[in-house]
C-alpha cells in the first residue's frame, strides 16, 4: 500500500511538472517615445534632436526593469525606444518615423501577452492633435483588446482621456526633482506582470484637478505636495487597488489635456468604486492646498537675485535662469543672465551654460588661453534673447574624447564671469558636467544654472539657491503666458472659479 502511495504521488508530481513546462512563456514587448513637449517654443524638435534605441540597446547592462522581467522568465522584445531633451514641438515626420517602426515591429513580434510603453507623457506632434491617443490607438489596432498594456511616465506628463482608454495600467514618478526614474519603471512592469499572472481585468480611473502648476511650484520634497505624495505607497496597498499617482502635468504647453491629474487602478471592476473614491479624495485634497503650491526659494528679477547672492554668507549661491530653462523645453542661448551679471560688477561668478554651437566651435578652432572677440546666444531664441557681444579668454575646453560631442564645453571668462559654453542644448544638472570641464561648482560664489529646481545632485550640494524670474519660453509666471487651447476655467487663470472633485 505504501508503495503505491508513493508511485501515485510520483506520478503527480511529474504531471504537474510537465504541465508547467507545457505553459507558454510569457511575450512582453516594450516601446517609447518619450519628449517634454513646450508649445510655447518657436523651435521645433527634429529627428536629429534624439536619442534612439533599437534591439538590446534598449535594455542595456544595468536596466532595471528588464533584469526583473528575465528574472520572472519572462521574454522581452525590444523595440525603439526614442528620447529628446526637452523642447518645442516634435516634427511629424520624426514622431511619423518612430511611430511606424514600432509599429512594424509589433506585427512581426507574433503572439504578445503584454506591452510596456517607456514615455513621459507630454509629448506633442506637428499636425497632431494628440499623438499619444494616435499612438495607441494604431498599436491597440494591431493587438487588440486583450494585449495588456501598462505605461510609466514623468509626472509631467499631460494624459488624454482618448490615450489613457488604450491603457490598462498607468504609474507615474513621485519626485520632483526625479529622483524615482527607475523605480517608477520597474513598478509598472511589475504591476503589468501580476495582472498577467493572476488574470486580472485592471481598471483605470481618474480625476483632472483645473490647475496648472508650474514644476517648480510643485516640488514633492516640499509642502503642500510633501505628504499628500507620501499617501501614495499606503493607498496602493490597499486591498484591490494596483496603482495610485499624481500628475502635476505640464504647464508650458497650451494643450486641452494641460492640468493635473490623479489616476487610481483597481484590480478589477469589483473595486471600481473604490477607486473612484480615492481619487476623488485626493484630487480634493491637492485642490484646496492649491494656494500653498508657491516656489520653496527666494525668487526675483536676475538684478535682484544678484545682489542678494552677495549679501548671504554662503560661500556659493546656486541661481536658477528659470525663463531658459532647458529642462522645461527652452533654447538655453538667452544670454540675459551673463549679461546682469557684467553690468552687476560680479566676481567669481559661473554660468553654466549657455547653447551656442557656433560659439563654441569657433573656441575649439583657436584654442585654450587665446583671447576672442565673440557674439553668444541670441541665435535660437530671437523672441526673448539678443545676442551678446563680449571680449572673452578661453579658459579650458572638454576633453580630446568629448570635444566632437554633444557634451562638448568651451569655458571662456570676461569681466570676472566665467561662462561655459555648451555644444547642445542641455543643462549642467550633475556634479559630472561639471567635473567634466575641470570645474568644481562650491569653488564660485554665484553658479548659474539655466534650470528651474535644481535637480537632484545640485539641490543637495546647494549651500543656497536663489530663483532668477527671467523671461523666456519656461516664464513662471503662469498667467502671463499666451493660452487659448486650456479648459476654462482653470486655475490659476481664473483665481475666483470653484471646483469640487466628483464623478
């Protein structure tokens, strides 16, 4: 008797065995287009503005998100993965191009139990009026409806209700500055495995808040977004709940979808209410703060923010050139703040930098310790930005390995302020952009960055930082700005409306 208990328990075993052998592995494919979109800006970004990804490029040696999938056994099937520093609006034959491919890519993928968009959510497109709902759409069009699909997104990002329909889950960063890129991604591959895994019939449901905030209006290490951010990880974990974040959305683009946004998934239908419930609770809860969201740093015209970088005692002064700021999507070559700075009589002043590729090859042409009479900025922004005539020195260049990149630098010094001319646009945000051209920012007394919040590696060095309120295509001054295509009314165009969170 015993032994055949045993041969029968055997005999179990092995079935249940080949059983999980025979189960199909499961098929995630991944794609992204991922830009910060500023309408405002006259520039339009092109295809030679990004960065893309095809193949194993995308998942890379330490990518997070995909090292997790393997781990589960899971199949990833990468395809292109484009990014572009923020800017004005993406030319349509770039988004038409990537848009395309990917879409080619996911026929001959065969069979697909689910889709992991990379994005950031405030992409805009020539001739589009949402290309993101375009997006999904046509992917929807070639999967349909049982294709899980899950996106993760800067906080940034404006979400169409038409874009978010083609979604089954959503998650979105929860710092700002961004600290949680990764983290955030690897949740919602996370999340899109547990559906996957325990077949569920994930629902997404949210609540736009009529405000438009600026970032730097909208820090999560500072109050009034503080706590209600750090709500977030105890309301997901409650019972039939998947997600739950917070989209401070994008201000700088004058878009129907612009606002802020909170989005709830529930597991399924069953807990639908009470998504909706949270949701509501929340939008609520950040709608009556709203007059506390101001920046958390003494701000003012560039002149001012000068003169009160010399009066405190520490030893250097962080300014933010918050107007050109290319971060939020503007040129960088606004040479306002270099020009404050000569007039103010500044000493041992920085700014880092200025976008002037004809600038700066005209520096690496003559070389290190010559002396040039050279014209910056005022080449790309021409509607807030004039050139700037100036005698300079070439202090230092880049390195011989990054003199022919986009991470190419020319520091050049006149009048006791030294300027770092770049050869792209970008901003200086990490300590390594700096030790790049031999500079270490604590050694200046005024450092200016052309960015809003300082990102994190700065902020967290920053003895002080001030807030220059420059003119430019990031203005923070919301509203100043020229809209006609936001919902009305909305905050804080119309500071007498009312509003009650509700579906």
């Amino acid at each position: 008797m015993r032994k055949f208990i045993c041969l029968l328990l055997w005999g179990l075993i092995m079935a249940s065995c080949g059983e999980r052998s025979n189960e199909k592995k499961l098929r995630i494919l991944t794609c992204g287009i991922r830009h910060e979109s500023n309408t405002f800006s006259t520039l339009v970004t092109d295809l030679s503005s990004f960065d893309v990804l095809r193949g194993e490029e995308v998942l890379g040696e330490k990518c997070l998100w995909s090292e997790y999938l393997k781990g589960e056994g899971v199949e990833v099937i990468p395809t292109l993965h484009a990014y572009a520093w923020p800017g004005g609006i993406v030319a349509r034959n770039a988004y038409e191009m990537f848009r395309n491919e990917i879409l080619e890519d996911i026929k001959k993928a065969g069979r697909l139990d689910g889709i992991y968009m990379d994005m950031h959510g405030a992409l805009h497109v020539e001739g589009y009026e949402d290309a993101q709902a375009d997006l999904i759409k046509r992917i929807r069009a070639i999967v349909g409806s049982e294709v899980i699909i899950s996106g993760s997104f800067d906080l940034h990002g404006n979400l169409s209700d038409e874009f978010v329909k083609g979604l089954n889950l959503v998650t979105g960063f929860r710092t700002a500055p961004h600290r949680d890129g990764e983290e955030t991604k690897l949740r919602a591959v996370k999340n899109l495995l547990k559906v996957l895994r325990q077949h569920k019939s994930p629902q997404i449901t949210h609540v736009e808040i009529p405000i438009l905030v600026p970032g730097e209006k909208s820090i999560t290490e500072v109050e009034p977004l503080h706590s209600i951010y750090a709500e977030l990880d105890t309301l997901e974990r409650q019972e039939g709940i998947l997600d739950v974040s917070i989209f401070v959305g994008y201000a700088c683009a004058d878009l129907p979808r612009s606002a802020m946004k909170v989005f709830v998934v529930a597991e399924d239908s069953v807990y639908l209410d009470k998504a909706k419930s949270e949701a509501c609770s929340l939008a609520q809860s950040i709608w009556d703060l709203r007059h506390q969201m101001e920046l958390d740093v003494e701000s003012g015209d560039i002149y001012k923010m000068i003169k009160r970088a010399y009066q405190l005692p520490q030893k250097t002064i962080f300014i933010s050139d918050s107007g050109d700021n290319t971060t939020a999507g503007a040129p960088g070559d606004n040479p306002q703040v270099i020009k404050a700075l000569i007039d103010s009589n500044a000493k041992n002043a920085l700014v880092a930098g200025l976008v002037d590729e004809e600038a700066y090859r005209k520096c690496v042409e003559i070389g290190i310790g010559k002396n040039i009479h050279l014209t910056l900025g005022g080449k790309k922004d021409t509607v807030f930005g004039s050139p700037l005539t100036l005698d300079v020195t070439i202090e230092a260049l880049s390195p011989d390995s990054l003199l022919s990149t986009s991470r190419g630098v020319a520091l050049v010094r006149s009048q006791g302020v030294d300027i770092a001319i770049i050869n792209s646009r970008r901003s200086f945000t990490t300590l390594q952009d700096f030790e790049e051209i031999g500079l270490d920012p604590l050694s200046f007394k005024i450092v200016v960055v052309k960015l809003g919040y300082l990102y994190p590696e700065l902020r967290d060095i920053a003895p002080a930082h001030l807030m220059a309120l420059t003119s430019g295509f990031c203005n923070l001054d919301i509203p100043s700005l020229p809209f006609t295509q936001v919902q009305r009314p909305v905050y804080p165009l119309d500071l007498d409306m009312e509003w009650k969170a509700f579906f």
